[in-house]
C-alpha cells in the first residue's frame, strides 16, 4: 500500500499554488500543516482527483488519480462537505452509498456501523439541519468511511467538536492508521503531533520538511517545539 506523489504542480496563471511535491507514502497516519495560502488545499484536492495538475502524477499501488479503481479506495472529508440539509443521517450516509454502488442491505449495515462510530446513533432520523456543527462534522467522517477506503484524506476533521468528541475522532484516526494511509489536514499543531508519526509542512506550495515528528523537533541534539519549528519554516522564510 503506497501512495506516490511526484513532481506534483498546480499554477493558476503566474502564480504556483504547489511547485513540484514529491512524497511517498505507506501505511500510517500524516500530518499536513502549512500557513494560510501555503497550498495545502489545492495539494489534497490534487490528491483527490478533484483538481487536474498542471504537472506530475498521483498514483495508489499503481493506480493513476484519474482512475476509477483509484477513486473506490478513496476516502475524503473536505473541510465544508456538502450535504442535504433535509435529509435525515441515515438517508444520507444510503444514497451516498449508492453513489458509491454499495448494495443496498450491506450499505444499511455499513451506515448503522459508522453512525454509532461517530455517535450519532440518537441522532439518526434527525435531519441534518438540525445538527449543531460537530454533529455535521461526525457525519462528514462517516460518510468518508462508507466504501473502507484504503486512503484517507482528512481536512480539518475535529472542527466544531468538543473535547470528548475530539479524543474520539483522534483514537478512530489512530485506529485507522493502522490499516490505512491517513493524510490529516489541521491548524492545530497539538493535533498533528497526538496522532501522526510524520509530518508534512508546506511553505509556498513547496515541500518544506518530510520527516518524523521525532526528528522535526530534535536538532543539534536539543529539544524544539513544533510550533517553533513551523515558525521558522513558514512564517520566518517570508
């Protein structure tokens, strides 16, 4: 299980969203950290299928992005998932497993599974208007669950939860990382560092370090916080 990632670029006009990214990786969980600007929607939504890039290729055990095969061992919760505020939890989580061409009777299973996963068991015949922000934000990760994907692409997943919800999500993710390559967007340095074991900073659409949260935040033998360390490669490159 590998995902490859090389010379990926993306211009709009004169201006390089992300110039050139290469990375490989295997099974685990990463983290995605970059300012504002820096690329890191245009990188996944490349890494989706969603954006065409202007150079370089995405490939999962051989499978090109552009791919159908690629596509069913997708799994991906944008930071604004778009649903339909009348329908109900469940309905939803069944006609996305539709789309997805799961069958019916085990879709009904799968959407029971991963709605007491997410805790939202009570709140299954609720329309989805009537969910607070967390509540949507459970639902988008389930719905990113329906078809077990094999590559997980998370953009800010715990916005709008509280922190019980929050150490949930970050055990599932966990536990997901064992089977799965997990890719988790955040702007909450403290949760890049919970729960990926190597991390990813992009700086100008450029890759700015690629490396073990243990490595990124021991130099020359002394110990420095990933905030200092995101600073100085974002923020302190300006």
């Amino acid at each position: 299980m590998e995902l490859i990632v090389d010379r990926l670029t993306k211009q709009y006009n004169n201006r390089i969203a992300v110039d050139r990214v290469s990375v490989k990786l295997q099974q685990g969980i990463y983290g995605l950290l970059g300012a504002n600007g820096a690329g890191k929607t245009t990188f996944m939504r490349m890494l989706c299928g969603i954006l065409r890039p202007t150079g370089g290729t995405v490939t999962f055990d051989g499978m090109d992005v552009s791919e159908e095969a690629y596509r069913a061992v997708l799994g991906y919760l944008p930071q604004d998932f778009g649903y339909y505020p009348e329908f109900i939890a469940m309905d939803f989580l069944l006609y996305l497993a539709a789309l997805k061409g799961i069958p019916k009777r085990q879709a009904k299973k799968k959407a029971e599974e991963l709605l007491a996963l997410v805790s939202l068991q009570e709140g299954c015949r609720k329309k989805i208007k009537t969910f607070s922000g967390g509540m949507k934000q459970r639902l988008g990760i389930a719905q990113a669950l329906l078809n077990d994907p094999k590559l997980l692409i998370l953009d800010e997943p715990t916005v709008g939860l509280d922190p019980n919800q929050i150490m949930e999500i970050r055990t599932l993710i966990r536990n997901l990382g064992r089977e799965h390559t997990v890719i988790l967007s955040s702007h909450i340095l403290q949760e890049i560092q919970a729960v990926c074991s190597r991390i990813l900073i992009l700086c100008e659409g450029r890759l700015a370090a690629d490396d073990t949260k243990e490595n990124l935040t021991r130099q020359n033998g002394k110990e420095t916080s990933l905030e200092e360390i995101f600073f100085r490669l974002t923020v302190g490159s300006l």
